[in-house]
C-alpha cells in the first residue's frame, strides 16, 4: 500500500549560534549544551531533546516544533526538500488564519471544503 503525508504546517527555526538563546525560547529550553569549536570554521553544535532522547544538531539545522509539540533537528537539505514557507497569516490549503505561535485560530471565510 501507498500512503501520502498529510499536509500540515509546523513551526521551525535555523540553529545558528547567534540566535541560540531564540532556539531556546523557541523550544522550551529543551535545546541545550551549546559547543562551539574553536576554529573559525567550525560549525557549533547543540542537543534537542526529542521524544527519542536527546539528538545533536549542528548549526544550520532546522528544529522543527512537530504536531505533539515535541521538537526535532533536521538537516537543510531534507528540510527545503519537504518544507516550504507559507503565510504566516492565512493557509490557502487548510482555510485557517495564523497568528504568531498561536496555531489555527480562526477559520477562512474564502475556504470551502470538497
């Protein structure tokens, strides 16, 4: 059998070490034990704990807050292959108004379901 992923929108957020505490608030600070190398180079790492155990994410990563408001780090490629930014205020698909870390408030005059 054949199943297909069903649409949804999650929240997500690039880890980069100038935002980490962002990440922190973002997650609940369940992101945690920030290492950054010491050469220039180097990308800084961080631990997500997720439903499995604590994960390791390294900058660039996305952390994408999933639908049981656990949170998880994925990697830019698979990310901007499965994800694409959506307005923040209505979702064409769904017919549902956003607002900030809110969720669907408010159902879309415009959307019909069929």
């Amino acid at each position: 059998m054949k199943y297909r992923k069903k649409p949804l929108v999650v929240e997500a957020m690039m880890f980069k070490r100038e935002t980490y505490d962002k990440l922190r608030e973002f997650t609940g600070r369940k992101a945690s034990r920030l290492a950054i190398p010491k050469c220039p180079d180097g990308k800084a790492v961080c631990y997500i704990e997720t439903l499995e155990g604590d994960k390791t994410a390294t900058e660039g990563d996305y952390i994408i807050k999933g639908v049981q408001d656990e949170f998880y780090p994925c990697k830019p490629d698979i990310f901007e292959e499965t994800y694409e930014r959506v307005d923040e205020n209505v979702h064409e698909q769904t017919g549902f108004a956003f607002m900030g870390d809110h969720g669907p408030i408010k159902h879309y005059e415009g959307y019909r379901e069929g």
